[in-house]
C-alpha cells in the first residue's frame, strides 16, 4: 500500500509538471464533486477489510443543534459551525499538550469561548443542557440503507470517533443504526483525539488489521488526511460546507453521500 501511494504522489506531481505546459495528460483522470477532487476507478483501489466510518457529520446531521447551540449563544444559529471547530480545534490541543478531556467538555469549553468571542456569557450548565441534543443526533437520509448495503456484501463495519464511549452508544442507538456496526471504538481509550496519528494506529490494531487493510469514511478534510497519512485507504462524504485538505492526498473515494461511497464499494 505504501508503494502504491508513493507511485500515485510521483504520478501526480509528473501529471503536473505537464500541465503547466500546457499539456494534455490524458492518463491523469479525478472527478469533480461538488468543490472538491477525488480519485476515479480509473486508479485502482483493493477492497478493504474493515470499513472504519466517522459519526459526527459522516453518519449524522448536526443541524438539528443550531437551534440549541444557536439560543445559548443569544439568538445566532450561525455561530454554530464556529462553535465545531473551535471543539476540533482545541481537542487538538489537548492531544498536542499530551492532556485528554472528554469531547462533550471540551464542547461546552468551546461554547462558551465562541459566547464571549460574541458578547454572551454562558454558564457551564447552559453549555451542558445546549449540547445535549448531540446524543440524539438524527442519521443523513442515506445512511442506513448505505450501512445495511455494505453489511450485506460481507463488510466489516466499525464506527470510530471522537465522543466518549458513553455518547457514541447513545448516539447510535438513537439514530437507529447502532446493531448495523461490528464494533464501536472511540479514542477515549487510546487517549488521543483524530486525526493524531496514533489514534488510527490504535483502532487498526485494536481490530486486529494491517492499516494497508483499513479504510476510514468520514466527511472531514483532516480526517482523511489524518487516516490517509496513517496508510489507510480513505472514502470522503463531501457533505455541505466539508472540503479535502489540498495539501494530502486524495481519497480513494469522493461522492456526495454514504450511499454513492457504499455503491462503489460493493463492486470491488
């Protein structure tokens, strides 16, 4: 696998040497979805042995929040994609500092931070009670049919995620599709928050796979990135607002949802 990414990168940066000339390459095929680039069948992939999949945002919809997020942060809905990545952004630091708190504090930690980055100043009981409706997130239309697919062709399905071990059951139980997944990891117990390196090393060997043998589904640009960089396969979900890290390679997979990712898939 690590050949194989390696002659991808050279082929890549030989393709666009060429353009820059103003030639065609005609070998070199992406495909467009939406804003971002993704690798077509015309570049081999092996079929994975466990599909690892992401849950916030991947599996479900947290627009359900902005009606919390956006009340406890004085009437600003708007605020609430600031809100998740200022908790991405300082679980990172977290990790950096080599400390670990749960996902859910460092949410209400964030919230209040955004309040008073906006002039509302919001108790640690208001940041509790506004980021409750996390664990009864509603899965993406698609999902469950996409899972039920993937399950029925011999898939090993393991979800893999940021939250707490405790949220990520009520989460998925409350979605409907916690019976759907082989296995349940959370990074609570390597310590470590995605993308860090570690933590994809971790959840392989936790699963008893080669990470060659892994692939990671999410709809985070530093997620794949993070998985791909541990030599994972990766299949990007190109929800609304979600882009790939320019600077990483991109992902075996790139479609709009769960279900066009489950269809290529199940070819292999």
């Amino acid at each position: 696998m690590k050949e194989f990414k390696k002659s991808r990168r050279n082929f890549i940066n030989k393709a666009i040497a060429v353009g820059g000339l103003g030639i065609v390459a005609p070998s070199l095929v992406f495909t467009a979805k939406g804003n971002s680039i993704g690798v077509t069948d015309e570049q081999k992939y092996q079929r994975p042995k466990v599909l690892f999949f992401d849950v916030n945002e991947t599996l479900l919809d947290l627009n359900v929040m902005k009606k919390s997020i956006g009340n406890a942060l004085g009437g600003r809905p708007d605020l609430v994609s600031l809100w998740f990545t200022t908790m991405l952004q300082y679980s990172l630091v977290t990790t950096v500092g080599n400390q670990y708190h749960d996902f859910g504090k460092i949410g209400g930690a964030a919230l209040k931070m955004v309040g008073l980055n906006n002039g509302v100043v919001i108790t640690d009981e208001q940041a509790g009670e506004a980021i409750k409706p996390i664990l009864s997130l509603p899965a993406h239309p698609e999902v469950k049919e996409a899972l039920i697919l993937l399950k029925k062709e011999g898939y090993k399905l393991v979800s893999f995620t940021n939250s707490s071990n405790k949220a990520v059951e009520s989460q998925l139980k409350n979605a409907g599709i916690y019976d759907l997944f082989d296995d349940r990891l959370s990074v609570e117990d390597v310590g470590k928050f995605k993308p860090h390196y570690d933590a994809y090393n971790w959840a392989a060997r936790k699963m008893g796979f080669e990470s060659k043998d892994c692939m990671l589904i999410a709809a985070h640009g530093w997620d794949v990135a993070g998985a791909n960089w541990a030599g994972w396969q990766t299949a990007f979900v190109s929800r609304p607002g979600q882009q790939l890290f320019a600077l990483a390679n991109p992902p075996e997979i790139n479609e709009k949802d769960l279900l066009l990712i489950a269809k290529q898939l199940v070819k292999l």
